[in-house]
C-alpha cells in the first residue's frame, strides 16, 4: 500500500505519419498506476523530435491544447514517472532526449542501474555534462558515447549493454528507428504487439496494448534488443541466457495492474493464487474476507473462494484522487489513509474479518487502515499479506527501504500483529512465491536477501544530488 510503483514505458512505430502522440497518451494513461510523479511524449516527425513533459498525471500534463501542439509522426516514445534514481524535478521528466555525433535519441526507462554511481563518474571524469540526476540520462551517455563507433544504434545499444548493470526495460527512438531493449535479468517487464493497420506498439505492460487496440505479439525477451524500422523486426538475442531470468515476483503480487499478462502468466490469476495459498497457510474463521483496494482485491477473492469465507466490499478507495495537495499544518490533522480508503460500515460491522493486503512496510499505514476497520466495527481482525515479509532493500527500480525502515526486519510477525493491531497476522511463504509466476526466474531479493547482481554501494535515491549540493561547497 505505501510502496511506490516504479516506472512505465511506451513505444509506437507507424510506417506512415499519424496522431502517435495520442496513442501514446492513451498508452501511458493505461501504464498511470506505475508512476504518478511526471509523465512525458517524444514525437518522431520524420527525423525531428517534439515534446512535452510535465510533472503530475498523464491527464493533468497532455492538456487538450498540449495534445494538439503534437505534429503527426511516425515514431513517438513515452514514460510515466516515479522516480527511484534522481528527485521529482522537471529535468528528470523521461523521455530524455539528447543530440550526438551521429543525430538523436530519446530514452524512456523503467528499473534501476546498480553501477550508476560509477558510470556516471567515469563519464563525468571524460567530460560528460549532465543536465539531470536521473541515471537514465547516464544509459543514454553510455549508448552515445558507444554509437562514435559503432556502426548502428542497435549496435552501439549491445555493446552498452556490457556496460549496464541491475534492472532495464528502455524504449528507445532515434530519428528512424524504435527499440526495445530488456535487461538479460529481465527484471522489469516489456512487451510488444501490432495494430490492425500494422502499427507496433511497445509497452511496459499488456494493459496497454489492450487500451490502443493492439494484439499482443510477444514479451520482448531478458537480453534481447528488438529494432523495429523500415525494413521490419529484428531482434538481437546476443545477451540472452548470459545471466538467470529474474523477473520481478512484486509484478505479480503489487506493480502491475491485474489485467496485465506477465510471461503468460495472467497477474490477476497469480493474486488470486496468492489469496488460495494464504488460506491454507494461514486459515482463520471469520465471517467476511474483504481486500485492501487495489492490489489486495484479486487476492481476497482468491482466499474466499479457497476457504469458502464469503467475499464482500469492505473499503472504498476514493479513484480520483490524484496527488493530493495537503498544505503544511493539514497533514497533522487530516489522516491520508481516509481521505483514499472509507470501510463499508455495513459490510463490517459486528464481524469477523480476515483482512488482505500485498505488504507491510512500515507498519503505520496498515496500522491505520486496521484502525478503521475496528471503528467500523470488526469484532476480529485476521490480516493477511500476499507477499512475505519485506526484510531487505530493493535495489531494481523501488522504494523498497533500507532495513531500518522495514518493520518485520526487526520484529516478529506476533509483535507486528500487535504493533498494528490485528488479532492475528499472516504472510505468503517465501517457498509458495515460485506458484505465483509458475516458473524459477524471479527475484525475491527483497524478502531473502539473495541479490541477483553486485549490491551497489551507494544506494539512495537521491545520490547525484547530494553529490551536486557538496559540490557547491568545494
Ligand atoms: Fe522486485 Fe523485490 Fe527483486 Fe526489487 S528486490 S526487483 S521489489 S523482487
């Protein structure tokens, strides 16, 4: 519930000039559950790149008079934001764009680099400027700088790739050609599909190719770099089976939307397996199951129909509520939680409730979400999460904290019940993650500490700034 979403990326190919900017719109308005921080288009106009990047939702930036500022193209690329590396300023809006040598290139990224760091300061000790503190615009350095010699922009992508370290799904543009490149990890998702008039549509998630009307061809391989242009499709399977498959398990269990396909494993079928699995883990006798909209709802239904609770409505989540502005002062007074959730009084009342979330991090916000539940009248709270507990940082594009910050790193799971005040508590098993993606190639790093790459040694989110503010002390 408090963990933030990581980012969403968007791609259009069309073999003739169309309104690409409003498929992408369209596209990133589907991907808005994955970042809600700032949003951006990069149109194609036969070689010359618009665009417009705002911070705030996808609707609240491509106002109707924006929109029509978009020339028709033939390429466009589009992101929605929620930062992992680099702060919420207007210079670290995605796509970023940079000229080089040999023309141009915008770069929509979704996931994290753990070498960062030291990219970036070798390529600053070369003369590299950075204009953000994103390391997108560090990926985007690393592919330039290889294109002086390489003979294509795929090419010059392959060999950055060598270069690249944790968690990538890019979409790339240059003046003819959209590429999709996925880490060999493939942490992150990525997918592509075809419109009926042969346009390619490239996204993070199958929900958006769903919203434009695109059938899903495939999802783009961990490793694999897939040009689209003129001449057709051409995938580049160089760095594919280099490193294990490690595909994100909190796809399945919180980031995606629940009609999204992940490597052919429907995410609404996992969260409801998830639900079926914490039933016979963690039965309990109650009168009720009811969800933590949205991500604990699949999850619920999942563990009504496995212990045969019935399932009801018991939170509200008010829809549209944007980025709510809560002035300094308010926020002592005005509870955030129930300004998105309200229980259902009559759902609840004098019940026994088994109550589903997808984590806990902190502790505060189930803390409070329990709260209004008991005030709402539940006679028993029996809470259970669709994810074990969260013990170790994230390092692949999440806010997954560091330990100190993660409550069941330095509690039991019966004091935590007690902290939040539930009167029992209950986690999926680490050992039943594998039946929620149906396969081995998933990172769990989160829950067992077992990194999938070199843990990077400076792990904040805002590092290049706090590394720009000293500077402007030396
Ligand atoms: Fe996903 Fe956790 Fe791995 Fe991060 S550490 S990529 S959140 S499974």
């Amino acid at each position: 519930m408090s963990i933030h979403e990581e980012c969403g990326v968007f791609g259009v190919y069309s073999s003739y000039a169309q309104d690409v900017a409003a498929l992408a719109y369209y596209g990133l308005y589907a991907l808005q559950h994955r970042g809600q921080e700032s949003c951006g288009i990069v149109v194609n106009d036969d070689g010359v790149f618009a665009s417009h990047k705002g911070l705030g939702l996808v609707s609240e930036v491509f106002t109707e008079q924006e929109m029509k500022k978009f020339p028709y193209g033939e390429i466009a690329v589009g992101h929605v934001r929620y930062g992992t590396t680099g702060g919420n300023s207007l210079s670290n809006c995605q796509p970023i764009q940079v000229n080089h040598l040999k023309g141009k290139l915008a770069v929509a990224h979704n996931g994290n680099l753990s070498n960062a760091l030291m990219l970036r300061r070798e390529l600053e000790l070369s003369g590299a400027i950075f204009h953000s503190t994103s390391d997108t615009e560090t990926i985007a350095y690393v592919i330039t700088r290889e294109r002086i010699t390489a003979p294509s922009i795929q090419e010059a992508v392959s060999r950055a790739m060598d270069r690249l370290d944790g968690a990538y799904s890019l979409v790339l543009m240059s003046a003819a050609k959209l590429i999709a490149v996925r880490d060999p990890h493939g942490f992150r998702p990525l997918c592509y599909g075809q419109m009926e008039d042969g346009t390619y549509i490239v996204a993070s998630e199958t929900c958006a190719l769903n919203a434009v009307g695109a059938k899903f061809e495939r999802d783009i391989l961990p490793g694999e770099i897939l040009t689209i242009d003129s001449s057709g499709v051409f995938s580049d399977r160089r760095h594919c089976g280099t490193v294990a498959k490690r595909l994100c398990i909190f796809e399945h269990i919180y980031f995606s939307r629940p009609d999204s396909v992940i490597e052919g494993v429907s995410v609404h079928d996992a969260r409801m397996k998830a639900g079926a699995i914490l039933a016979s883990a963690h039965p309990a006798d109650a009168d009720i199951v009811i969800g933590v909209p949205d991500s604990g709802l699949d999850a619920a239904q999942g563990y009504s129909r496995a212990s045969g609770i019935p399932y009801g409505i018991g939170l509200i989540k008010n829809k549209y509520i944007g980025r709510t502005f809560i002035s300094p002062g308010q926020d002592r007074r005005v509870d955030q939680v129930k300004i998105k959730l309200n229980p259902v009084e009559s759902e609840i009342r004098g019940k026994r409730v088994v109550l589903i979330d997808d984590s806990i991090v902190r502790g505060t916000t189930s803390a409070r979400i329990v709260k209004l539940i008991r005030d709402a009248g539940a006679k028993e709270i029996h809470m259970r999460i669709s994810a074990p507990p969260f013990l170790y940082p994230c390092y692949y594009g999440t806010d997954i904290d560091s330990p100190e910050h993660l409550i069941a790193s330095h509690h039991s799971v019966e004091k935590i019940a007690q902290m939040i005040g539930v009167d029992s508590l209950g986690y999926l098993p680490i050992e039943n993650l594998k039946e929620l993606c149906g396969s081995d190639g998933y990172c769990s790093a989160c829950f067992s500490g077992c990194y999938p790459t070199a843990v990077p040694t400076d792990t904040r989110k805002d590092q290049f700034e706090e590394k720009l503010s000293k500077r402007k002390q030396w």
